[in-house]
C-alpha cells in the first residue's frame, strides 16, 4: 500500500489531465514577474523532493515504460536538482 500511497502524494496520474491548472490539483499559476525568492526557493524545494520520491520508487515497469531509462534520467535530474 506504500507504492499506492506515494503515487497518489506526488499526483499520480493527474499530468495528462485537463485539471492540470485547476484549483482541485493544488497548482497556482505564477506570472514570472510575481515570482519572488522565498517563493522561487519553496518551488525548488517543492520540485526536489518530488524527484527524490521517484527516484526512491526506482525500476518499476508497473510505473514507467521505460524504467532502466526514466530511472537514469531522473537521478541525473536529481544531481542537478541538488546542486540549484
């Protein structure tokens, strides 16, 4: 039940959804110039840990297609990810 759990938290499914920018998905539109440093900081933060959550979900063919692939590239994103 953790691995259902863990997909629902990081919005499993809901990418390709045409509820993407509504208010039921928790995402708030930002124009670049309202776009502040504590604000840019705790989208990063946001952005990290969600990639360090699919990092941790690993190989899985049940979640990606191409898992060996979509798991190297997710922890190149994650090294870069640390380094912002």
């Amino acid at each position: 039940m953790e691995f259902k759990e863990t997909f629902k938290r990081i919005g499993g499914g809901k990418i390709n959804t045409k509820s993407l920018n509504e208010g039921s998905t928790g995402w708030k539109l930002y124009r670049a110039p309202n776009i502040d440093s504590k604000l840019w900081r705790e989208m990063k933060y946001d952005l990290r840990d969600q990639f360090t959550e699919l990092v941790k979900i690993g190989q899985d063919y049940g979640v990606f297609q191409n898992a060996q692939g979509t798991n190297k590239i997710l922890k190149q994103i994650k090294r870069l990810m640390d380094k912002i």
